[in-house]
C-alpha cells in the first residue's frame, strides 16, 4: 500500500510545473489500473502491514477516490483555460486524494480519525478558493462547524478505547463487544453528520450549491462515503448496544429521506436539487448499515459506490449547463433538448440510473438495502414505497424541466457538448453499469 501513497508524493513537483494539467490526470488514471489490477486478485485482506490493509470495503472506496478525482481535473478544464491558479488546484485535489487514500487504506482507529478530519481541510479549500458567490465563505463554515461539532467526542470516545485495551487497530477491536451508551453516541455522530443524516443534513446543499464543480464532484462521490466507511468499521464492536438503539437512526432516516424527496420538488437550483437527492439516498444507506445485518452491509456498500459515481456524474450534467448559461436556475436552463440534442441522451441515461433503473448498481444497492430493511420491520415498508417512488418523481421533475418547455430568450450564443464533456460523462456512466456484471467483486466477504 506504500508504493502507492509514494506514487502520489512523488507526483506532488509536477503540480508546479507548466502545462502538466493533463499529465497530472493521466497518471492518476494510470495509478488508478495499477492499483485495481494489483489488489484484485485477492479478495480478503491484503497488503497487510502495520499501518495499512487492504479489504473489499476499502478496496472499492479507494478506488472511486483515484477515479472520482481524475475525472475532477477533467471537468475543471475551464481553471485550465483562464489559468485560475491552476498549479495549486491540482496540489489541493492531490493531497485530498492522498488524505482520503490514508482514510480508506489505514488500520488504527486515531490514524483513521486523523485523516478523515484533514481531508476537509482540502475540501475547504475547493469551496472558499474556486467557488462562484460570495456565499461560499458561509457555506464553508457550515461544513467546518457541523463536522467538527461531532468529532470532540469522537476523539473522546478513541481515548476511551485506548485506556481500555491499549490498541486501537480496528481488526482486534472486532473481537471485543461493548454495551456502553455513551460511548456509541459519540463514536457514531461523526459518522451520521459526516453521511449526512436527517436533522444534521443542512451544511450539504449549502457546500454542493457554493463549491465548484470539481468541489461538488468530490463532496458527492467520496464525501459522504467516509461517515458510511466509519460507521462499517465502528459497529464492529459497538454491536450489542447498536442492536438497542438502531430503531433512533431508522426511523429518523427513513422519515428523512421521504421528506427531503418531497424538498427537492422545491429547489429552483439544479445543483441544490441533486443535492437533496443525495441526502435521500443516504437515509437508506444508514438505513441498511444500522440493520446490522449482511443484506444491510453488502447493500449499503453498492449503494455507496454507485451514488458516488451516478451524483458525481450529475453534478458534471449541472456544470456543463452552467458552463453555457452562467445559471443553474431552471427557470433559464429550459429546452435545452433544442440546443444539446446529444447531451439530452447523458441526461437521461444519468437520471435514470438516479431513480435505481436497471442495469445500474443503484438498483441493485436499493433492492438489497429494500430486503434488509424489510426483514428488519415491515412497517419500513411504507416509507421505502415513498422513497423510492418519489426518487423517480423528482429525477423526471429534473429531466423534464431542463430538457423540455421553451427556452429562454435571453440566450445569445451556444453550443454543442466537446469531446471532452462526453467522455467525462461515459466514464461515470460505464463503471456504474457495467460494473452490475461482476457485482462478486463488490461482494464483502
């Protein structure tokens, strides 16, 4: 696992020099082959070593930071062309990507707490230095003061550990079971605020709506994985008393996610819409983690990697349109089926794969989730019925208003999608539907 953590340091000089925006991008590509062919032969734990492991929940997260953030340089290729301090947006995705590769990849519980906490120092960074409105400054104190709000006990919670078993290695906790109430709160908040739950949700649309497109790409697609990531490491050992109090989470989650659905019938913003949508997906995969069951494991964990790959994907669909009209506003971005006949097939191929439509692995990581959310009450039921019909509700709400209607007269000049803009499209399309192929991979074991 060292090797490729001292790929990306050593990648850290060309940020600086001239001209190497693409070079950056294609050798994160090439890191990304390498480090999926090298891993992929085994599929318990490997690359053992003090510090870092390698198992299948890691495996999958690592490998959409590597994919998500190259495909961030190749959306942000506007900063390219005015050259927007562009040296130092490459060096701020690159030690995000390390920091998250270190979250994903390390053993100790405090390491873990470490990076999961520094990697929103670059994330802040992306939002306060190459966001669009002034606003940006708010927003980037939301996301500082609703995250750090929760992490005090968090740390608290790790010292506890330590004083009680001298080692904080998250695979010889596994073995031990604590029925401390006190403890599972604070262990576990981080996490919900980091997902985002309902209640603590508001500091998400706000950041996606601000940020950049490169910022919201990284914000939906890795994100909101890392409080999924902690929870599946945390509950390992806190099993007895989640199986106590998990109904709090459910119920809080699954009203939640029925009621935002209905909020993003709302949203005038296309960005602050996929938002929304993201928060509602998210209720189902805290929904299926505090199940505590493998259907409930095993679903969250597709779920998160094919939300991460489908909202990314939208977010890049709002930029593109963003990129021609300078709005997000929908009442502006209307019948743009007149103008982009060709983008119009990404737009619905992305919505559909929003609303869980086949093949994608969002219908795969919803039916699994449905299951074990079911087989915990059947009373779930009712608001996984809302949930998911709404989910389509408000994805066709977003299809039909920008590509449909009368376009704005106001509209001076425009133009098809590039090149570059399609491939960036395919590549969160194809993984996301094709990987429903070889699901056994994703499989934890």
């Amino acid at each position: 696992m060292l090797k490729f953590l001292f790929y990306m340091i050593f990648m850290i000089p060309l940020c600086f020099m001239k001209n190497m925006f693409w070079l950056v991008q294609m050798l994160l590509l090439l890191l990304m082959f390498i480090f999926m062919n090298v891993s992929m032969n085994c599929m318990s734990l490997n690359n053992l070593s003090y510090v870092f492991s390698c198992d299948m929940i890691s495996f999958g997260l690592i490998l959409l930071s590597v994919w998500i953030c190259s495909l961030m340089i190749m959306s942000s290729e506007n900063l390219f062309k005015l050259n927007y301090y562009v040296n130092f947006f490459l060096l701020n995705i690159l030690i995000l990507l390390i920091f998250l590769y270190l979250t994903f990849s390390v053993t100790n519980l405090f390491l873990f707490y470490l990076f999961f906490e520094s990697s929103l120092i670059p994330t802040l960074l992306l939002i306060i230095g190459w966001g669009y409105q002034p606003e940006r400054i708010q927003a980037g104190m939301y996301l500082m003061f609703y995250t750090l709000f929760a992490s005090l006990p968090l740390f608290m919670g790790l010292f506890y550990l330590y004083g009680e078993f001298y080692s904080l290695m998250i695979y010889f906790l596994k073995f031990f079971n604590l029925n401390l109430v006190m403890l599972y709160f604070c262990m576990i908040l981080a996490f919900l605020i980091k997902m985002p739950m309902y209640f603590v949700h508001l500091w998400l649309p706000k950041a996606h709506v601000e940020a950049p497109v490169s910022g919201s790409m990284i914000l939906a697609g890795i994100m909101l994985k890392l409080g999924g990531y902690g929870l599946l490491r945390v509950l390992i050992f806190l099993q007895e008393v989640n199986m106590k109090l998990n109904y709090i989470w459910l119920i809080i989650s699954l009203m939640g996610g029925f009621y935002i659905s209905l909020k993003c019938f709302c949203q005038v913003d296309m960005k602050s819409l996929i938002a929304y949508s993201s928060v509602s997906h998210m209720s189902l995969v805290i929904g299926g983690i505090m199940v505590m069951n493998y259907w409930g494991y095993f679903g969250s964990y597709i779920m998160m990697i094919g939300h991460g790959l489908c909202s990314s994907g939208m977010f890049c669909l709002a930029n593109i349109n963003y990129e021609r009209l300078n709005s997000r506003s929908l009442f502006i971005n209307k019948g743009m089926m007149n103008f982009m006949p060709s983008m119009s097939l990404w737009w619905f191929l992305l919505m559909s794969s929003n609303m869980s439509a086949p093949p994608s692995l969002n219908l795969l990581g919803e039916i699994v989730l449905i299951n074990s959310l079911v087989g915990w009450s059947w009373l779930s039921m009712i608001m996984l019925m809302l949930i998911s019909f709404f989910s389509a509700g408000y994805s066709l709400y977003l299809y039909s208003y920008v590509q449909h209607g009368k376009f704005y007269q106001g509209l001076y000049s425009f133009y098809g999608g590039v090149s570059r803009e399609y491939l960036l499209l395919i590549l969160h399309w194809l993984p996301l539907n094709m990987m429903i192929l070889k699901v056994e991979y994703l499989v934890i074991n």
